[in-house]
C-alpha cells in the first residue's frame, strides 16, 4: 500500500493561485496512476484531474482545463495540482488518491482509486 498526504491548501481570491502537493510514502508510487478528486459541501466527489504512473498522459474534468496541471515527480514520490485562475466553485476539500498497482492508465472514476489522502481545503473568495 501506499500512505498518501496532501498540502498546500489555503485561503486565496479569485483569480489566484495555489499549488497542492501529494507526498506517498512506499516503493510503488512510480508504478500506480494517481488522482485528484474534490468535495464542497453537501456535494458528491468529484473528479479533477488524473495522471498515469509515467507522467506522460493526463486526463481533466471540463471544468478544470485550461486552469489546473496535475503532474507527479516519481523521484520524489510526489504529485502536483497546479491550480491558477481559481473561483469560487473551486473551493472544496481536494483529495489525492491512488489507483491499484496493477493499473497504471488514468481513470476519472473514484472507485477505481484504491488508497486516499486526508484532504486539504482550499477556499477561494470573491
């Protein structure tokens, strides 16, 4: 299995910036495809972005593309959500999750993740 921890979270306004990061604990976080996923209150999780164990394919939810970067450094068993030009409706809880390490290709399904961080909140004001 593989620990995993969020960061970077933070109160930031509209239009701002932010980088979470998500740091793994283990030997095989270089080989699962990894996840960020998001919860605002009273709402079901949702998919934000996806990366597979190499790094080279990325896949997006429609409302965060152009805006968000998920990226991972396997050196450092590390991932990353680069988030600019935030709003609002950005603001939730942001979890990052790991797939099975049998599955190395993106996925935008949360039942497809087999370990899950803590969470950080991220809150964007108007």
């Amino acid at each position: 299995q593989v620990q995993l921890v969020e960061s970077g979270g933070g109160l930031v306004q509209a239009g701002g910036s932010l980088r979470l990061s998500c740091a793994a604990s283990g030997r095989t976080f270089g080989r699962r495809a990894m996840g960020w996923f998001r919860q605002a209150p009273e709402e079901e999780r949702e998919f934000v972005a996806s990366i597979d164990w190499t790094g080279d394919s990325t896949y997006y939810a429609d409302s965060v593309k152009g805006r968000l970067t998920i990226s991972r450094d396997n050196a450092k068993n590390t991932m990353y959500l680069q988030m600019n030009s935030l709003c609002p409706e950005d603001t939730a809880v942001y979890y990052c999750a790991a797939r099975p390490l049998v599955s190395r290709s993106t996925s935008d399904t949360a039942g497809d993740y087999a370990q899950w961080g803590q969470g950080t909140q991220v809150t964007v004001s108007s």
